[in-house]
C-alpha cells in the first residue's frame, strides 16, 4: 500500500512539473512571438504593374552600400511579399536583377532609390509598398519638365578619344556620392554620348558603372550649368 502512494505521489510531482514546465515553454514562445514583426508589402514597375521575383534588402542602419542583413525571397507573380523580422527600426530598399544575383546593378536591372525607413514594432504588421526603375526609365522621370531646366549633353572619352560605353554620368549638388544621385542621364551609347536635363546652377558632375553608384562614383568636375544645350565632354583615364 505504501509502494503503492508512493507511485501516485512522484506521479502527481511528474504531472505537476509537466505542467509548469508546459507553461513556461507557451510563455517564452509568446513572447519570442510578440518581439518579432511581419514585414508585407507589394513591388510595383514604373507603370504601377506588379513586379515578380524582386527581393527586399533589409539593413539595420542606413548604410546600404554593404550586405544586407536580412533579404526577402522573390515577390510573387502578383508582386507581393512578406518577411518575418525581430522588431526594431531598419531601412529598406528593392532591387530585382536581370542577370547575376549578386555584385553591382546592370543595364536591366531595377532599384527602389534611397531607402525606406521602417519601424517594426513587436507583434506589429507593416506594410510597405515600393516602385522600382531602372536606370533608363529614372533618366526618364528627370527630363525637362520646367523652364528652368536645362540639357546638358556630350560625350565620355577615355584619354585617346575612344568612347566610353554603358556608363552614365550624373549631376549632383553634393560632392559626397548618394545612393541615388539627384539627376542623371541613361547609359552611354556605343560613342560615349549621354544627355542629362538639370536645373540651372552649379553642380557636381560625375560617372558610374553601376547602378546605383555603389563604390564606383567618380566625380569628374564641378561646374555651373545656366544655359540650355550645353556640351560637356568627360575625359576619363583607363587606370580609373
């Protein structure tokens, strides 16, 4: 009989601590939960037509010329996505490749411009929308649109007068190389020429390989443009 109480003693200790132990384990993982946020959204074109198989690119400051820390996998044919993140305030860009995965942007490929800041509460559900161009299509939305802007053209060339292809020069009213520049022209052609429409003033004038300017921003020159149709040639040096 003793035997026996005892059996349903450590029995009722064995249900006892079962229990408790149950309930710390729905605990920590509610609260794993409750500090952790959903990221959704949808990655539009230029036309406002959903965008398949871009990715989100997270960073945990503003610094986005680095590796990501966290990527989204590809939206779906309907353009959306979601991401399941710890909270915490981050900053976000889309990008979509026609190419390689990896390394700088390439004629073809698509960006969302400077990042978003974003600020993911625990247990919150954010929903962030994004419009991605490419470089073309951005040279696009810069053109001529007031009377106070002015075209500036001409042509890249390496030291010996030969072209410079697929390259794009940009206009900038800082020194220091932004994530998007404030005006910039499509990629050089095949004979080096490129056409960018500013407003007058002084600016920065440069050149990329990439897009966006990632490390590969060289200024060329600072200059005050105040008349329409103005030809400026860059002279590059192949060492660069």
């Amino acid at each position: 009989m003793k035997r026996r109480c005892h059996i349903e003693k450590n029995l009722v200790v064995l249900l006892t601590l079962s229990f408790l132990l149950g309930i710390l384990c729905f605990s920590a993982s509610t609260t794993r939960a409750e500090e952790r946020a959903l990221l959704k959204g949808t990655v539009l074109d230029i036309k406002e037509m959903p965008v398949e198989g871009a990715e989100i690119f997270i960073y945990d400051s503003p610094d986005v010329r680095r590796p990501a820390d966290f990527i989204s996998a590809g939206t779906v044919k309907d353009g959306s996505f979601q991401m399941d993140l710890p909270a915490g305030i981050y900053w976000a860009v889309a990008r979509i490749r026609s190419g390689d995965q990896f390394g700088p942007l390439m004629p073809g490929d698509k960006h969302s411009g400077d990042p978003v800041e974003l600020e993911l509460a625990p247990g919150e559900e954010l929903v962030q929308d994004f419009t991605v161009v490419d470089i073309r299509e951005t040279s696009r939305l810069k053109k001529k649109t007031r009377q106070d802007y002015v075209k500036i053209k001409g042509r890249v060339l390496y030291k010996n007068d030969s072209p410079v292809e697929k390259v794009y020069v940009f206009a900038n009213k800082n020194k220091e190389c932004p994530v998007i520049p404030d005006y910039l022209s499509a990629w050089t052609d095949n004979k080096g020429h490129y056409t960018v429409y500013i407003p007058k003033g002084r600016y920065y004038i440069g050149y990329a390989t990439s897009f966006p300017p990632e490390q590969d921003c060289r200024v060329y020159s600072e200059a005050v443009f105040d008349a329409d149709g103005i030809d400026f040639v860059i002279i590059i040096d192949r060492s660069e």
